[in-house]
C-alpha cells in the first residue's frame, strides 16, 4: 500500500488539548512563546533529514491544498513509514539510511571502516550522539565531527530565545514556579552550548510543575548507519497532578522492580536516585515526535550518566493513549481474539511498565561499555523487545507489588496482544516493527500464541509466564554481552514474518492504524 490517500486514511483524525484554564496565569501566557520555540525545532529536525530536504518540505507546503501537503505536514516528508519508508510520490529521492547526520550515501561498512583509521579520541568524537559527521579532505579518515550547537546554530539561537521569553512570563507567577523557570532558561542554555546533560538532569528533578516540556536531541532513530546520532524533538504538555499522585507507589517500589530484571554477570544497571511518573495531555509537539505516529509515553533522557547519576522520567500521555485505544486498540483486540478480554487500564499500566523497564536491565557491560554503543544498529530492536518483554513480565510477577495492580492473565494477555498488533501495523521494516515480530515469534514458539483454522489468534494463558521470563532473560543477556553479529543472528531468526500473520494483518484493513493529532494550541 503506497498511495498516499491511503495512508493518510489510515490514521484517523483525533483533537488533542486540555482544560488550559487551570493553568496559572504566567503560565498561560508562556504558551504562545513554547509554541514558537517547538516550531522553530521544526526546522531543525528538517536540516537533519538531508540536505535538501527543509527547502523542498517547504516548496510543498507553499504549493495548494491537496494530498501531498497532508502527507508532508503529517510525515514531514514524502516516505510512507508503513511500506519501510519508501517514496510515496514520483520523482521523490529516497531515504538516506544516514539522513542529513553523515555524508550522503555514506553506508554503515563504510562508516565501521573509516572509525577504524582514526586515533580514539576522533572516533569517539566521530560517535557522539550530538555530532553531524562531514567529509573533510585532509583529515583523519576524511572525516569531521561538528557539534550539533554549531551546525545548527542559525536556528537554535530564535528557539532559546523564545524560551527565555517563556521564562519571563512564567516568573510572574511566583517563586512557587522558580524551578520551571530556572529549567526554561538551563534549557535555552543547552541548546547554544551543547551541554544537553545538564538541562536533561534539572528536568527529571524538576517535579510538580503545571506543565512539561521536553526539548532537544533524544532518540537516534533515523540514523541508520550507526545508531546513535539523536533528532531533535519537542513535545509540550498540560500535567494532570491528581492522576499521576495515584502512581507514587510505583516510583517509590522501583528497586524492586529492578530487581526482578535480569543482569548477567558483570552488566551494571543505570538505575539513579529518581524515576518520577507524570500523567500529562499533550498540547503540541514538533520535530521527530510530529512526525507520523506519535508516541503515547515515554522514557527520557538515554544519557547513561543521567540515568545512573539522577535518574529518569517516565511521561504518560493520557490523552494520546485513550484516544489510541478506543479508535484502534479495542477494535483490533476484538478483531483478532474475538472474545476479548482487553482494556483501557491494563494497556495504560503496560505502556507505563514499558517506560520503566527501559530504565531497568543492563545499561553498561562488563568492560565499562554502554550497552547501546556494544550493539550498535540492533540494540534499538532488541532494546524495544525488551522494554516490552520487561513491561509484560512486571505485569505478571509483581502483580499486587510496588504499586502494579493486580490483573487477570487474560486481561494482561489480551490488552499486550492488542497492542502488540496495533503497533505491527506501523510497519515491520523498523526496530519497534523487528522488536513487535521477535516478541510474537517467540511466544509462538513457546506455544502462548497459536493460529485457529479461521485465523483467530488463540493463547496459551498457562505457558506466558514462564515464555515472557524466558524472552527477557535472553534479551538482557544479548544486551550484556552478545556480539553484533550474534545479535543480527537472533534478529535475523526471530523478526520474520509468517503468512497467517501477514494475513490477520491483512484482515485488520478497516481498522485505521493509528491516530492523526488534531493540535489546537495557538501560536
């Protein structure tokens, strides 16, 4: 399916917002700024698609209403990401697997191999997270890593502005909201400066603030010659206090949470002093977290050091995930155990438990290593496998423990099952496709899943306790010490796809896939 009318059918419409008016006054005036910083990292995020690409993005978007300028303003570009992210339009340039983030068609042998010509110092250099790599005749390699606050200065300096402008209005409210304040303006400063660790840890501290921002380069999904380069991303968001007071428990009984995880011999946890749960609506959002199918919570920031040092925050897009489960969610469980067991609540607790359990297993091997740099382009599958894995086996063996409720193995089993084909159908091409395929083929393995004559998908209740104990401890141990290699083996075993899956996918053709975000904050 690669007519663009088709996709954009597939994602249903959905208002997002919140009651404002509970907003202080200061902060309510802020709002118009925020939304002008998120627009501006709109911009950014277009540099680091490819070079190019900001200007034809805006050549489409000044051209008349129609079907492409959807595509483009919900995509940011014209590749459909359930068909592997292939052009949807002629004449329209593929995808570079480096982006905007190395040097064009650069792939990742040829990356592996000049890394390997250059001192320490530059590879490491080569590898940040925060670098656009370049082709520099003369250097090392040929190779040059520039900053990001230096290659995207031209635009990073309006967005701290504009923060700054948020901070002011802000302060009227009071030394009540002097850490938002203070957060607002360390976060400006990062942007010019680079020092994203500082401003990610004044965030996790920062608790009981009316609302959330988060601003900056996080997940390294569009890279893909090594995995590790981050995208710019903002998502601003209204808290809602009186739901997330009701999940203290669950922060409160993290270590043992921790401990139910496995560690193999030598690995280290990032597990810190904090791991704060907000209950937020979403109001905008820009960069990567607009493009396409937007996140329902979520688990930041990656810094290791952040994360062992002060911790993590765990953010639950309550909004998102209602609007996500009754437009997709129930419809597919029905759809594809008939019978169905699933519910708001558990799907909620699974994607809250999936956030944690990012945070939880190991973060460094043995050797000192973190673990995403060890598995290069195949952690962030197995990383997602295992977060899902974590949050289902969390779900069943520490049910009535640290702050989980207690559910029935069906309800768990059902709710998991239901998202787990909600998420197969944004494509299987990507990691949290691989990561939906390896999870589903391991449980059919282990006999928890199986196929009916007429293609209903059937469970084994009794056998998913021991199967998801299984998945996670073998994930954890790949995190802990397998090679690339014998982690592409394992990915390459499990993340298949069988004709009876293909065909319930196939089946599901009237569901819509996900949810397209209806924004009404004004700017």
């Amino acid at each position: 399916m690669n007519d663009p009318a088709s996709v954009l059918a597939r994602f249903a419409p959905s208002p997002l917002g919140a009651d404002l008016s509970r907003l202080p006054s200061g902060v309510r005036a802020a709002l118009p700024a925020l939304k002008r910083a998120l627009d501006g990292l709109d911009r950014v995020f277009l540099e680091q698609l490819g070079p190019g690409h900001a200007a034809r993005y805006d050549a489409v978007m000044a051209g008349p209403p129609g079907v492409e300028r959807d595509f483009y303003a919900f995509f940011l570009g014209p590749w459909n990401p359930l068909e592997g992210d292939i052009p949807a339009f002629p004449g329209a340039p593929e995808k570079d697997p480096g982006a905007g983030l190395y040097p064009k068609g650069m792939s990742a042998k040829e990356f592996s191999r000049r890394l390997s010509l250059v001192p320490e110092e530059l590879r490491l250099s080569l590898s940040d997270h925060y670098a656009v790599v370049e082709e520099r005749p003369g250097t090392p390699a040929g190779l040059v890593a520039v900053p990001y606050h230096e290659r995207y200065a031209h635009l990073l300096g309006p967005i701290a502005a504009e923060l700054r402008a948020a901070a002011d209005a802000v302060r009227t409210d009071g030394p009540d909201l002097a850490p938002l304040v203070h957060y607002l303006e360390k976060r400006a400063d990062s942007l010019l400066s680079g020092d994203y660790r500082s401003a990610d840890a004044d965030w996790v501290r920062l608790r009981d603030a009316p609302i959330e921002l988060v601003l900056g380069p996080y997940e390294v999904y569009i890279d893909g010659v090594a995995g590790t380069k981050a995208a710019y991303e903002g998502m601003l968001f209204a808290v809602d206090a009186e739901k997330g007071a009701a999940l203290r428990d669950i922060e409160r009984g993290l270590p043992e949470l921790a401990a139910a995880f496995p560690l193999p011999d030598g690995a280290r946890s990032a597990v810190g002093g904090l791991a704060p749960i907000v209950v937020v609506d979403l109001l905008y959002a820009a960069g990567e977290a607009r493009q396409g199918v937007m996140a329902a919570a979520f688990n930041l920031p990656n810094d290791p050091w952040v994360r062992g040092t002060v911790g993590w925050k765990q953010v639950m897009i309550r909004n998102v995930m209602e609007a996500k489960f009754s437009k997709v969610g129930a419809p597919i469980s029905r759809a594809i155990l008939g019978d169905s067991s699933a519910g708001f609540e558990p799907f909620f607790l699974f994607v809250l438990l999936h956030e944690v359990s990012h945070g939880l297993g190991p973060a460094y091997r043995a050797d000192g290593s973190p673990v995403d740099q060890a598995l290069g382009p195949h952690y962030t599958a197995i990383e997602e496998a295992k977060a899902d894995t974590g949050a289902l086996h969390l779900m069943l063996v520490k049910a009535g423990h640290a702050g989980i409720p207690s559910y029935s193995e069906r309800e768990i089993l059902d709710s998991y099952v239901a998202g787990l084909f909600r998420s197969m159908r944004f494509g299987l091409h990507e990691a949290h496709g691989a990561a939906n395929l390896v999870e589903f083929n391991w449980f059919s393995e282990k006999g928890v899943l199986s196929w009916d004559p007429d293609g209903r998908l059937r469970a084994d209740v009794a056998k998913l306790k021991d199967a998801a104990s299984g998945l996670l401890e073998e994930l954890c141990r790949l995190e802990a010490a397998a090679s690339p290699a014998e982690a592409e083996a394992f990915l390459a075993r499990y993340a298949t796809v069988s004709p009876e899956l293909e065909a319930a996918i196939a089946r599901l053709e009237g569901i819509p896939t996900d949810i397209r975000p209806v924004f009404s904050l004004a700017g």
